[in-house]
C-alpha cells in the first residue's frame, strides 16, 4: 500500500468548508509531521452540493533510467539504448529530465516498456510551480484485515434494553406516521431496526448482518421525528456502536445494509440505494425487491457487492450519482455481475441528493 506525504485528515476534526461555510471541511495533513496544509486544501463532506476539493498535486512520477545512448529521432521521439543494451524508442514527451548518463522517464511510459525500472530511484515532476507536490514517501505491505464481529446477546441486549422504555425511536414514530403499524412492525423485524439512546435519545441503530448472519457493525444515526430527515445541524449526527461502547480493536469491514435478507428468498431479485433509511421505506412500497443499502455514495463497489454476483441487481443511486454508479456498474459486468442502474432520478427536477423514497412519497 502506497503512503503520500500529503492526505486527509482521518480524524473526526470538520472545519469551516472555504466554499459553502458548512462546517463539514476535512483539512490535508502532512503524513511526516503531522501538520496541516494551508486552510484552503481540503474536501467538503457535501460531496453533491458543494463538491469543494482542492487536493495537493500528485505531479508526474518519474523513475532514474541510466543510459548508453539516448537520441532523438523526431520531434516527438527518441531512441534509447539502455545499460542492459535493450533498445526502445520512447515519446520525448514522457522523458521528464536526463543528463549525459541517465534521465528519468514517465512511469506511465514505463509500464508498457521492455525497460527495467523496479528498484530505480524516483521523483515527481510538476509542470507548475507548486508549493505542496503529492508523491508516495513510503509503501506499507497490504495486510489482511480480519473483520470484528458484535455478538448476537449483545445485539438481543440492546434491542431488549430500548424496548423497555416503551418509546418509538425518532425514525420509526416517522415511519409509523406514514405506514401502516403492520406493514412498519414487518420492516422493523426484517432489518433488525433498533432504537437507542446510546448517542443521542431516540437515535435509530443500522445492523450491518453479512449473509452469514454475521453482525459486522452497527451505524447510529439521529432523525427528525416529524419529517424523516437526518440531523445534520450543528452537526452530522453520525456513529458506530463499536465507538460508542468503546471497542479500540474493533475492525469494522462493512457489508450491505440488508445483506442478511438475500438467502430469505432466492426468487426475488436485489434492489440497491444508497441509505438505510430508503431501503426500508422501499421495502412497503415495492416488497417484490430485496432491498439493500450501501450506506454512502462510495460504497457501491465490488468489495460490498461481492455477495450479489449470481443474483440480479437493479441499482437506484440518488439524483446526481447515476454517471458515477453506471461507470462502476460497467466494471462489474466485466467481471460477472448482472447488474443494471436505473436514471429515474435523474429525469426529475429535484436536487442533487433527492433519493428514491423521496420520489415515492412525492407520488404517492
């Protein structure tokens, strides 16, 4: 795994976003020292309303390449002979400097070359005067992350614990505003849906249950009782069970929101949004599908959708991700994966972000 001097903040430190005001901005740290890039280097967590990010640039790397002869034969080409006698001739553009022994050469360039450049000193070049110039420092081996599991007492603990209050969990009194009792007590007992005040009074737990009954993690989340909206003010009200009851050596590895359901029926096909939420809300309003959640935009990837390979998917992304999830779509069928992304969002005039259930309850 490679490390670069520069990248983001992976505390849980926001700060004021340059663009939009919204405290939501993850600073660039220097990986070394430990210190922060100037205030304006940075992303915004408003990945679709603001898209602010100003990274530090990688430049191009270059790789020490010593020479017997180098010549150019063109405007656009040159002729090397290497100290192992192997001749290539190379685009005099990707020859980012050199000297009467050696230069160094584009690694772009080098990956499709004869020419051997494994061990050879490298660098990055920039054609601008950059003040923070991205380049690896350092590669770590991949190592093998063994996922944590939450016992299944502790998830009848808590389930048992918050149903003693005899209250509704701020996300449930919404659903049950809008949903038969029957039909919101079937989605509950489906997804495992549990109200706690491990956070914040009357949160809404996630279950992350892989389909082998696994419990891989527990996503905390605030809502607004009256409208169904995630709290975000002052802050994203957003958290995992292992923080919260402090587990320092949990290794959270995510699986779909929902994943436990797919072996439940094998003839339905698989329905995939974004959020918890809208997975459970498109369960009453379409309960032909699976429903299943990625629970964030990034999440739509062959790591978490590995367990879907043999089943038919049908991909719901919200309003302004459909280019995104049809392009990592594409790299799944390449490999095997009958999956197909679905534009209807995009053909509405609602802002970016709108999701499906969105859609559903403004239909209906």
């Amino acid at each position: 795994m490679e490390v670069f001097k520069y990248s983001l903040d992976k505390s849980s430190k926001k700060n004021n976003c340059p663009n939009c005001k919204k405290q939501t901005f993850v600073f660039y740290v220097d990986t070394e020292t430990g210190n922060y890039l100037p205030a304006d280097y940075g992303r915004c967590d408003r990945e679709q309303n603001c898209k602010y990010h100003k990274a530090p640039p990688k430049g191009k790397r270059g790789y020490l390449i010593p020479f017997l002869t180098l010549k150019n034969v063109s405007d656009k080409a040159s002729k090397l002979v290497d100290v192992n006698g192997v001749i290539s001739m190379i685009p005099t553009s990707q020859i980012l400097e050199q000297n009467q022994k050696n230069c160094f050469v584009s690694e772009w360039y080098l990956k499709t070359s004869t020419i051997n450049y494994q061990n050879n000193e490298s660098k990055y070049f920039s054609k601008n005067e950059e003040p923070f110039l991205n380049q690896v420092v350092k590669t770590k081996p991949t190592e093998l992350i063994v996922s944590s599991y939450h016992s299944l007492k502790l998830q009848d603990k808590l389930i048992n614990d918050y149903k003693s209050n005899l209250t509704f969990d701020n996300l449930t009194a919404f659903l049950l505003d809008n949903f038969s009792f029957d039909e919101v007590d079937k989605a509950i007992s489906d997804y495992y849906l549990t109200g706690t005040n491990l956070c914040w009074k009357n949160a809404t737990m996630f279950w992350q249950m892989d389909n082998k009954e696994h419990i891989r993690g527990a996503k905390i989340m605030l809502y607004n009782e009256y409208t169904g909206k995630r709290v975000k003010e002052p802050y994203n009200h957003i958290n995992w069970l292992h923080k919260a009851i402090k587990e320092p050596d949990f290794n959270l590895c995510q699986c779909l929101f929902g994943l436990h359901l797919i072996n439940k029926d094998y003839q339905k096909n698989i329905a995939i949004v974004e959020s918890e939420k809208t997975a459970i809300i498109m369960s009453i309003f379409l309960p032909d599908f699976i429903w299943l959640a990625t629970g964030s935009k990034s999440n739509f990837k062959f790591e978490l959708l590995e367990p879907l390979k043999k089943r038919s998917c049908f991909a719901f992304p919200d309003k302004g991700e459909f280019a995104n999830w049809s392009n990592k779509a594409k790299e799944l069928k390449s490999k095997g994966f009958k999956i197909e992304v679905s534009n209807i969002l995009e053909q509405t005039s609602f802002k970016n972000g709108f999701d499906l259930a969105d859609y559903y309850f403004n239909i209906n």
